[in-house]
C-alpha cells in the first residue's frame, strides 16, 4: 500500500464506484477511501438495497396472503443475502482493477493531503493530485429530536429494528415516507403518514399522485396533510409525536423522514476552503468540481437528484473531465422517478399540470392494467400507463405509470423519448409489435387510445 496516488477517491457507493472505475481503467493509481467495513455505501448497506430487498419480501407474502405471520425482524434478514452479494461483486471490481480499498474515515490535512482514521485507531496520511469525494448523505435530525431514543427511527436505523410492532408513525411524505408506509401497512402495522405539505409527491403527476393516495388509503394508511411537528414524547411504551394543530398521534414507533444531509462534515472541507450549503451539499460547477478545481464531488453528497443511477454517471463524468480536462456527457435531461411502494410509480418527462402552465397543446393516451392479459394472468390489474403527446407533432412528452413492474415499464418509454426529431413519436408505439401478452403492450393499447383523442 503506496502513500501517493493519482486520485484519492472518498466514498465507495454509486459514485465513488463510477468514478474509481473510470480513473482505474484509464490507468490513474487510485485508491478508495471508505468509512463502512465493507465496500458499497449507504447505498447497499442502509439505504437502496436493504429497503428494496424489504419491499420484495413483503410484497411475496403479500401475493400470497401469508403477511399476517410474517415477523418484521425475519423479513430484514433476507436482505441480508442480497447485501453479501453486492459487496463481493463490487470488492471484486476494485480488485480486478487494481484500485487500492482502505476503510476509515477521511478528513483533509490540506488541499493535497488527507488523514485517515481507520477502525484499529491507526491514522495514515496520503498525498494525490486530484480528489473524488463521494460520501453520500444520511437522514435529516433535527435538534429537538432524541434519536438516541429506541422507539425513534429514521430511514437508517428503521432497518435495524428488532421489534414486532403494531403500529407507525411515520413523519415525512416524501419518497422514503410512502415507501414505508406501504411496507408495514402490507404487514398488517397502524401506519400514520404525517404530511407536511398539502399532497403526496407534489412533483409527479396529479392523477398518479391521487392513484398513489388512494390506494395507501384503501391499504388503511392514514394520512393527513399540511401537518407540522411541535414536540416529540417518546418513553418504554410508544411514541407521542404532538402537531401544531393540537393533534397528538400515539404509536408504537416514530420514523422521521423528513429529508436528507450530506456527509460533509468532520472532513476539514470548510478548512482547506471547499464551500458547502446548509444541507452539507458540496457546491460544485458543472464538471463536478468544488471551489478547489482539482477536487471533484458527486453523489448525494452535492444533493439533487439524489439518485443512485445518476451518482454512477456524475462519478464517471467527473473521472473523465479529470482526466481529459472537458466532458461533453451530461445527466440526460429526462430522468425517470422510481418509487418503491406497493404498487411501484416511476414517471419521465412532463406532468399534465406543467405542461398546462406552460400552454403546451397536448393529449392523453392511457391504459389501464386491469384491461391487459398479462395483468390479469398475473393478478397484477392494478394500474395504469399515461403517455402526455403533443397533439400536432405527436411528439411524447411525459410517460407516467402506476402500478406493478413500473419502475421496469418506464424505460421502454423512455427510449423514445431520447430520440431526436420524428423518431420520437406516438408513432412508434402504434407501429410496435409488442409480445403478447406482456405489460409492454400497454404502450400499444395507451397510444392508440391517444391517437383516437386527435383523429
């Protein structure tokens, strides 16, 4: 193990990966500092994986009917096995290409030089010309919140609960809210989904938001809308989470999502003159450089999108403009939303509501699953595909889906969608033959219902 490497790369999830990859394979000495025991991240270890392989356990009991024995601690374990895969494929990428891994905590000396804290209470100090940092995020805790207190979780420690509880409170509606919304009340758990704002995932689609609203509901969540905390009492026997409209929510649990920050601090960025925001966000140009050109950021740790996908691309993207000088790649415009509850939502390109602000002459093509034989082959009929189009060039603007598998659905639109000039159009859908019977065709079936809006 050498003290000086071309690039030191600072986090080992999405993008820490993209960009050590990238470095490596174009023959840069890199070495990947991580602060988990284990390769992977947040990502595999406390955030996407775990929670998904979650999801996919509960929503088999589901399909089965078998939820009411299930034991919330036995279903986290079976994410563990899908964790341990991950971690020996990726320990094998950096193997294979040569890229040092050494497992502590990070902090800058100065601009070139870092400090590294390993577990064993060993401390190195390494030198390089360049930096990645790629550290990724944790939950939002606000001050007035003891997180220290058992019955008080959020989206990390949620995961390591040993409990087999009755009931939820859950704080926060976003994303990771109405993901484990849908999870305990498919357990059979009293779930209370507390909203901050006046609708559930104000940025997709208002008629999948109501689909997504409707369907927690008649799963038995309750939820209630423009709601904010005043105080929590948590004690041995359960959680009362006090509102400002004088509400008092009782529950076994509270889990606080309610936002992310970024991993930045106690690595001496402010020192060495790196400028972060209020959420611990890095600031960075479009190259993914910080206020100090030859240390780059990507990854949660720079805040939006916050998507696994999109860190692998900007780690790559900031590896190349690293070696090259420029990068001419970009995060594609259009980025699809995927959301894990029962049923998936995932959506691309434009709402209804943004493209009627924007007076955009458009239509709607749309197809309900209920109405398709594999839906109703699998017992998936749950659903729907709405294709948004411009009424006079055909042209897809928005493609949103509810429902089972949406989340795999959306890419077929969305490899339409990126096409340039005529070939994308509604067109395309119309003229595709599709297998039969597939959840595909509901493209087929959606953009011919459209094409019947306009001719």
């Amino acid at each position: 193990m050498q003290n000086k490497y071309d690039v030191i790369v600072i986090g080992s999830g999405p993008g820490g990966e993209g960009a050590a990859m990238k470095l490596a394979k174009e023959g840069k000495h890199v070495v990947v500092i991580d602060s988990f025991p284990q390769v992977g991240g947040s990502c595999t270890h406390k955030a996407t994986i775990p929670s998904k392989a979650l999801r996919q356990a509960v929503q088999r009991l589901t399909e089965c009917n078998a939820h009411n024995g299930a034991k919330y601690p036995d279903l986290l374990r079976s994410a563990q096995e899908v964790i341990e895969k991950q971690v020996a494929m990726r320990s094998g990428f950096y193997s294979r290409n040569h890229v040092d891994i050494i497992h502590g905590q990070a902090s800058f000396i100065d601009p070139h030089t870092i400090e590294v804290a390993t577990s064993d209470n060993n401390k190195e100090r390494l030198k390089a010309e360049a930096y990645v940092i790629a550290t990724g995020s944790r939950p939002y805790h606000p001050a007035e919140i003891d997180f220290q207190h058992p019955r008080i979780l959020d989206s990390d420690t949620v995961l390591n609960m040993n409990d087999n509880l009755r009931s939820i409170t859950i704080y926060g509606a976003g994303v990771i809210g109405c993901e484990y919304a849908s999870i305990f009340r498919c357990l059979g758990i009293k779930v209370n989904l507390i909203n901050t704002r006046s609708q559930l995932l104000s940025f997709l689609d208002d008629e999948i938001t109501d689909a997504l609203s409707y369907h927690l509901r008649e799963q038995g969540v309750i939820i209630r809308h423009n709601e904010a905390h005043e105080k929590v009492v948590a004690n041995e026997n359960g959680v009362v989470l006090f509102l400002k409209s004088n509400k008092e929510i009782k529950s076994d649990y509270l889990l606080w999502a309610q936002g992310r920050t970024g991993n930045s601090d106690h690595m001496g960025l402010a020192e060495i003159g790196i400028e972060t925001n209020e959420r611990g966000s890095i600031i960075v140009n479009d190259a993914y450089q910080s206020t100090l050109s030859h240390i780059y950021a990507v990854g949660d740790i720079i805040g939006y999108p916050n998507l696994a996908s999109a860190a692998y691309d900007q780690g790559r993207y900031a590896a190349t403009h690293l070696i090259d000088g420029f990068c001419d790649f970009h995060l594609v415009k259009n980025m699809p939303t995927g959301i894990y509850t029962i049923p998936e939502v995932s959506s691309i390109g434009k709402t209804e509501r943004e493209l009627t602000n924007d007076k955009v002459p458009y239509e709607v093509g749309r197809s309900q699953f209920r109405h398709l034989a594999r839906a109703q082959i699998a017992h998936h009929t749950t659903g729907m595909l709405k294709i948004l189009f411009h009424r006079e060039t055909l042209e897809i603007l928005g493609i949103h889906c509810f429902g089972a598998h949406a989340s795999e659905i959306i890419h077929i639109g969305q490899a339409i969608m990126t096409q340039e000039g005529k070939a994308n159009s509604l067109m395309y859908f119309i003229n595709t033959t599709f297998n039969y019977p597939t959840m595909a065709e509901a493209y087929r079936v959606a953009a011919l219902n459209g094409l019947n809006r306009v001719h």
